[in-house]
C-alpha cells in the first residue's frame, strides 16, 4: 500500500486506535474532568471508611497517631546515640525516657512552686474572697450576705437534688481518666518500638507490596516523614515562645509563681483551643488570687495578645515554612480539623496536612529525578531524605536508590 501524501514511512506504519462515538463527541474538558472526578469520588470513600474505622478504634488510633508524633521528634536524637555505638534498644529507651522526665519535669516545676507559695495562695485567696464579698455589699449591685448565704443554700441544694447525676459524672469522668492512662500507655510502648523496630515494620509490609509500587511509595513517604520531622521541632518552637510570652508578662506584673505559668503554658500549646483556654484561665485566676483584679485583667489581655499571636502569626509563619505549607493552608487546616472531630481533630489536622504536602512533594522531586536521568542528566540527588528516621526502606530500599 502506497503511504498517503505526505506522510512518511514511520507515520504511515503507527497504529492508529480508532475511538467510540461517544469518546469522540465529548468535549476534551469534560472527559479530563470526569477523570478527576472518579479518582476523587474513590479517595473520599476510602478516607469515609477509614475515618470511621478509625472512629470505632479510637482509643487505639489516637495513641498510635501520637506514637507517630513523638517518634518524628525523637528520632534524630535515638539514631545519633544508635551512631555513637549505643544498642538500637539503649538508644530508643533512652530517646523516650529523656521525654518523659522532661514532661515530668515541667509538671514538677508547676507543683513544687504552687506548694511553696500555698499559704501565700491560700491567704490572698481568703482576702480575695472577703473582698468580693465587700464589693457586693457595698458596690454599685447592692447585694447583702443575706442574699449570698441564700444563693449558697440554693446551690447546696441544687447539688444535693442532682446528687445521682453528679454520681454519673463522676463515673463517667474516672471512665475518661482510665481511658487516657491506658492510652497513654500504648502511645509510650508504641513509641519505643517504632524508634527501635521501625525499619523492621517498613520491612514487613514491603515484603507483600510489589517492586514497582515500592519504587512510587518510598519516595512520598521519604517525603512525607521529613515533613513531619520539621513540623515537630517547629511546634515545639512556637509552644516554647507561648510559654516565654506568658512567663514574661506574669513576671512584670510580679508574679512569683511566672516560672510554673511558663512550664504550664508551654505543656498545654501542645493541645489546640483547649490547651489555650485552660492555661490563660490557670494563669488569669491565679494572678487574680495573688495581685488582685486590676493585674489579672490585664494578666488576661497579656494572654489573649500571646494567643493571637500564635494564631496569626506564629502557626502560619512559623509551621507554615517549616512544612512549605501556605498560611492561609494552615489556618484553614486547624479550623476544618476543629470542626470534623474536635480538639483531636485540631491536633492532627497540620501534622497530617504537612505529612501529605511531604508525600506530594517527594512524589514529584523523585519525578523530576528520574526525568532528568532520563535525559542522561547527572545531577545532585534532589529528593528530601529522611535524616534519622527509623522507618528506612531496607530489604528493597537499597536497590531503589541505585
């Protein structure tokens, strides 16, 4: 057969798949985004039905989440003493219990100074009382001890009407505590052997993964934990400055109890809007007991300017560049995580949003990598590596990278 006019041979040899009316007749933009549209419809069912296994786990989830967290913050220290010849179990007890002792170091520091000052405390707050009780009789509201014994009376017998619900209150509360120290546990054991037997985990699931999807995944997920790493150290940074801002302006209003303000303030910046609200209201109160009413408002105002700043500035800039994550992301972020599950769902919205980006982010530099060695191009490894991580690609791994 003779080539048509004007092709060559090559062209004129190339199969040519022949499409359907209905392929035909679309519009390009409507068959790309029918595309998208059934990859997304798919990940929004999977991520449906891992929610809510994850809802029904939650006691199990959400320590293994925070397990992850921990061991992205403790691992650059486990794998340096691993490095320095310590044994991987050594390394990763040691990692781990120099958290808790910080941990249990800064809750100490809170009680021994609030037990040094308790007469202190406890004598402002006598005086504190009997001067409301003043200020109610003898201030603008006109309100006798009559009344307030009565509103005492009422409130007695209010809780003495409702003692079974309090009863079922309390229960429901010791429920709540043996939940957190159960989950507690399992977040600590979790940690210590993600730190020492991460590399073993990775292992086990690579070895049923095929080689090909190996080679797609690794790099997301080197990726990803990196991500995850700087998050961490930028997280303790901005709890850090909270509990310096707070510290500072209790000790200027002098204070005497500034230093377990700061302990306290750093600890509760971990947790988002409740680890705020609870530590302005600890500090407010106890400035309010101590200093009086004029210095507790403006304890208050002091708070409230430290919290805004972490908000509006502090989490954008600060984990915002840390993970490479637009500000407005982040915001948005915390806001959706608050509102989807709560306080949790506050907690782990922007390490999860960060350890995506990093999967993203390492899918596509690995991309460009193999584009470039594609064209013969020798070029400076460019991919994120994963420094200190306990979760290596091992069996396999290394014959990804050659």
């Amino acid at each position: 057969m003779t080539p048509a006019s004007g092709a060559t041979p090559a062209e004129s040899l190339t199969p040519v798949t022949p499409q359907s009316d209905d392929i035909a007749l679309t519009p390009k933009w409507l068959r790309i985004g029918a595309s998208w549209g059934w990859r997304f419809l798919v990940i929004a069912a999977v991520t449906v039905v891992l929610w809510q296994i994850g809802a029904r786990l939650s006691l199990i989830v959400v320590p293994l989440i925070l397990a992850v967290l921990f061991t992205s913050g403790l691992s650059p220290f486990a794998e340096w003493l691993i490095s320095k010849g310590w044994p991987r179990w050594l390394g990763s007890l040691t990692a781990l219990l120099s958290l808790v002792l910080v941990i249990l170091g800064l809750l100490f520091l809170v009680g021994a100074q609030v037990a040094l000052q308790s007469s202190q405390l406890v004598a402002a707050a006598t005086e504190g009382v009997k001067s409301l009780l003043s200020w109610l009789a003898t201030g603008p509201l006109q309100i006798s001890d009559d009344q307030v014994n009565q509103w005492i009376n009422q409130i007695v017998t209010y809780a003495q009407q409702s003692s079974e619900q309090i009863a079922s209150g309390l229960a429901s509360a010791g429920s709540t505590v043996g939940s957190f120290f159960a989950g507690l546990a399992t977040c600590l054991f979790a940690t210590f052997f993600f730190l020492k037997d991460g590399h073993r985990i990775v292992n086990s699931f690579e070895r049923i993964i095929p080689t090909h999807a190996v080679s797609a995944i690794e790099p997301s997920m080197r990726g990803g934990w990196t991500s995850l790493t700087s998050y961490v150290r930028a997280a303790v940074i901005v709890a850090g400055i909270d509990g310096i801002g707070a510290g500072l302006g209790a000790l200027f209003l002098g204070s005497n109890l500034w230093l377990a303000i700061t302990a306290f303030t750093f600890v509760c910046s971990f947790v988002p809007l409740l680890g705020a609200l609870v530590a302005g209201t600890v500090a407010t109160l106890v400035v309010l007991v101590t200093l009086g009413f004029v210095k507790a408002i403006i304890m208050l105002i002091v708070f409230v300017l430290v919290m805004s700043i972490e908000s509006h500035v502090l989490q954008p800039l600060v984990l915002g560049k840390a993970v490479e994550i637009h500000p407005l992301i982040v915001l948005l972020g915390i806001s959706a995580g608050a509102i989807i599950a709560g306080i949790t769902g506050a907690l782990f919205a922007i390490p999860l949003v960060a350890f995506v980006n990093g999967c993203i982010k390492g899918a596509e530099l690995d991309e460009a990598e193999r584009a470039r060695r594609s064209r013969g191009l020798s070029l400076p490894r460019s991919r994120p590596e994963a420094s200190g991580s306990p979760f290596r690609w091992g069996r396999r791994g290394a014959k990804l990278d050659a």
